[in-house]
C-alpha cells in the first residue's frame, strides 16, 4: 500500500490543509494498524517553521493494513490537523495592547541609528506666547508648545500579524528628542502628554512644553515708547557628525496681549541649521506709563516755571518749590526701579528726569538767596549785618550828653548864685524847672524824629532791595523759560533723531 501526504499552508488566512491521497491498495491486511509514522508527520511540524514553508510532502513507508482501518486513520489525521491550527490561533495575541507590550520590550531608549549618526526631527508646528518681560533685569519669559515627528524603524510592525496602523506608548519608555536653547537663562521642558503615537512604519508624534528664559537686550532708548525684538535660538543636539538635526514647520503666536506687552509677530529663521532662532517682536504699551511718569514730570516742571508769580517775601514761593522737589522725588525712585542701571542704549527718560530735578532744586536755591536779598540785601545773615546801625545810636548818645552838660553847667550858675538873697534861689529853681522841661519836650521829639527818620531809612533800603532782587527773579526767569524751550527741542531731536540700534543676535559673536 502507498500512502502520500502533502501539506499547503495558505498565508492569508494561516490554515493548513492535508490532503492524503491514497494511490493504490494492491492488498489490505485488516490486522495490521496503521503507521504511527503517518499519523503524526503532520501534528508535530512547528508552527514557526510552517510560516516559512509553503509547500511540504512527506513519504510514509508502505505497510500492510486492511481496507476498514483506512477511515479511522484519515479522521485521525483530520482531527489532528484541527487542533493543530486551533492551537495556532489561540497561542498568537494581536491586539493593541499585544502590540505595545511587544515594542516596549524592545526598549528603544536610545536614538534612532542610522547609517549617517543623525536623527532628522520635524518640528511642523510651534505655539508660541510671551509670558513676561523683565525690563529691570533684561529678561524674557515665553512660552512654546511643539509638536515632533521622527521615525524609529526598530518600532515598526508588519500588518499581516498586527492589523493595526497606530499604537500608543507611554514616554518614559521611547527615546524623545532634546532641544538647546542658546541664549537661554533657564529651560524647563515637559511632555505635552505623557503618552506618544507610533505607527506601523516607525514613524513617531510627540509634543512637548518648552518654558525658557532667554537674555534679551531692549532697545530701550525710547522708554516708554518701544519697539524691539527678542530672539529665541533653539537648536538641537549635535556633535560632529551625530545629533538631531531639526526641521522647521510653522509658528503660531497666540495670547499676543500680555500685561504691558503686546506680540506683534514671531518669525521663525532657520536658514541654518546651526543657527536657527525664532525672532519675537514686540511693543510696550505706553499709556500707563505716560500719564504716570512722563505726564506729571512735564507739569511738575511747568508748575515750577509758573511759581515765579508766587512774591518772594514770606516764604511762599520757597515753600512751594520745594513741595514741587519732594514730588518729582517720588517719580524719581518710581522709574529707578523700572529702569534698569545699565546697557547699551540709556533711556532718554532718565536724562529727562536728571534735567527736571536739577531745574527744580536750581530754582529752590534761586527762590532762597531772592528772599535773602529782598530781605537783607545781602547774602550774609542779619546778625553779621548790625553793626551798620551803630553810627544811629552814637548820634542819639553824643545829643543826650550834650544836654546833661548843659543842664549841670546850670545847676553851677544856680549854686554860684545862691550868694545872693533868696529871692534869687527861687528864679534859679524856677528856671531850671522850666529849662527842663523845655528840654524834655525837645529830647522827645528830637527822639520822634528820629525814629521815624530810622524807619524811613530802612523802608528807603528795603525798596532799594526788593527792587534789586526782582531784577534778578526777572532774569532767572527768563533764563529759565529759555532752557526750558531749548530742552524740549534737544529732547524732540534725540526721539525723532539717529536711533539706538541693539543687534538682538549678538550672542553669537
């Protein structure tokens, strides 16, 4: 008896298919069983070596068997062959699940080699928004959302196994890019989601949340009217000939409004690899600062022009200004700690300011020594000033002696003649009397005089001063409202004249 088996495996839909073929039966024993070596040819074949075999044929040696043992044996080998692609089926999981364990296993921690030692990363889209801006310091918060994709070919399947495109794997077990940012201060990068998408040809798509911190020179010279640009160079890793090599998409600002600043662009510059930069442009809203700063300075300075109206004596005026320098102080410390020390392009705020409390303290003093001089008509104090007055009492003492030697030279002639008879002691003493009280009368009103003479004198001197220190107010004045006019024009020069420039990419010398 010959007996033939042949074997198809269908790769489709993985099922076997045994055919036997019984070519001749010339005689059949009954007692004889059939050959062990027929039954289980095919039941032990591998399943992994059947995936790579399509065709089989297998020779069983001729036995002696008997014509009612040929049924049982061909449904023998049948149920064989069931439990056989059963087994097959069940023992292979091809689920997603099946799926992401099989590529976590793999444990691709590593970056992708490839036969050139760099990785190309596209980078198709970059939300960007400015978070703060630190003019004090010169420093630059923003904030990027990125989106990557990059292949990995140790990730990818094939999809007569696992009939699935996509497949999801957490971050911390595959390898994600890196990125470098030149100018940066401080750079916190985290994962948009703590999972990634892989798809069957190993591509990968990730996102990832960039903070960074970068040092950016404003060009603030026209502070606070600016204008300016910061630069954002990101890059990825390299080293030779090996690194990540990074393939710029598109960017999109969003939030453009942040506090006093406002994002008018962001262009992104990647001509060179090695010197990719975003550019961010931006403006500073210069309202708050105008009517807070820039506004009371000017009417500080045209209240102080305007006090000149104010008289010179009492103090008012002297008063007032220097109420006017104890305000404009206050600004003063205010933009001190907005500016910041140093740089390359001073504001012309600060100028303006120095110019407005030199004015304002010149004008005080200026207010101080016209009071002194109205007053005096001196600059030295009025005790020092006395002693001028001394020639006015010495007339005043040399008259009155003159009237006690008078007055004894007549108590002499009385006692001369008290020789006489009484009679004439009593003309004596009535003459005297009235000698005397002639006299008083006289001193009295020699004292009047005087007195009022003195104070003319003095009303005569202080006219002559106030005259004197008015001129002079009328010349500071004028002098003033001179400088003043001048000032605005230097000022209105140095806005609308040469500007400041500021190389936002000079980090890179």
């Amino acid at each position: 008896m010959y007996f033939a088996a042949r074997i198809v495996l269908n790769k489709s839909n993985v099922l076997f298919k045994i055919k036997y073929m019984l070519v001749s039966a010339s005689t059949v024993s009954p007692a004889d069983p059939p050959s062990n070596e027929a039954t289980s040819a095919s039941p032990m074949i591998p399943a992994n070596q059947l995936s790579n075999t399509s065709t089989a044929t297998y020779n069983v040696p001729q036995t002696n068997t008997t014509s009612s043992s040929v049924d049982p044996s061909s449904n023998t080998s049948s149920s064989l062959s069931e439990d056989t692609s059963s087994s097959v089926t069940t023992s292979s999981c091809t689920t997603r699940r099946c799926l992401a364990n099989m590529l976590i296993e793999k444990e691709a921690l590593s970056q992708p080699q490839s036969s050139k030692c760099i990785s190309n990363i596209s980078v198709p889209l970059i939300v960007y928004e400015t978070l703060s801006v630190d003019i004090k310091n010169l420093r630059f918060q923003s904030r990027l959302q990125i989106t990557l994709s990059w292949e990995d070919p140790d990730l990818s399947w094939e999809t007569l196994v696992y009939e699935h495109d996509t497949v999801v794997l957490p971050v911390r077990k595959i390898w994600t890019p890196q990125f470098h940012v030149i100018n940066g201060v401080e750079t916190t990068t985290e994962p948009g989601n703590q999972d990634l998408l892989v798809y069957r040809n190993g591509t990968i798509e990730h996102s990832v949340i960039m903070n960074t911190v970068v040092d950016c020179q404003v060009n603030l010279y026209k502070y606070p009217f600016i204008s300016d640009g910061c630069a954002i160079a990101i890059n990825g890793w390299a080293s030779g000939e090996c690194g990540v090599s990074l393939n710029f998409g598109n960017v999109t600002p969003i939030n453009a409004n942040s506090g006093d600043w406002i994002t008018e662009s962001v262009n992104l510059n990647a001509n060179n690899p090695e010197h990719s930069y975003l550019l961010v442009s931006l403006k500073m809203r210069s309202n708050n600062l105008l009517l807070s700063l820039v506004l009371p300075s000017i009417l500080i300075l045209l209240a102080d022009i305007v006090s000149y109206a104010l008289p010179l004596g009492g103090g008012e005026r002297t008063g007032f200004r220097i109420t006017l320098v104890l305000s404009f102080v206050m600004f003063l410390i205010i933009l001190t700690n907005l500016l910041p020390s140093g740089g390359q392009c001073s504001p012309i705020i600060q100028y303006h300011f120095a110019f407005c409390l030199i004015i304002l303290v010149s004008s005080t003093l200026q207010s101080m020594v016209l009071t002194r001089i109205a007053k005096c008509g001196t600059l030295l104090p009025c005790s020092l000033s006395k002693p001028g007055e001394l020639p006015l009492k010495d007339t005043v003492t040399e008259q009155s002696g003159d009237e006690g030697t008078h007055l004894h030279n007549s108590i002499i002639c009385c006692h001369i003649d008290a020789r006489q008879p009484v009679s004439l002691d009593s003309k004596c003493e009535a003459n005297l009397k009235l000698e005397a009280s002639e006299k008083e009368e006289n001193t009295t009103l020699q004292k009047v005089v005087k007195f009022l003479d003195k104070m003319a004198a003095e009303d005569q001197k202080k006219v002559r001063h106030s005259s004197f220190a008015s001129k002079l107010d009328l010349i500071c004045f004028c002098t003033q409202l001179i400088i003043s006019i001048v000032y605005t024009i230097a000022v209105s020069y140095l806005y609308f004249g040469p500007q400041c420039i500021i190389d936002p990419l000079d980090f890179w010398d």
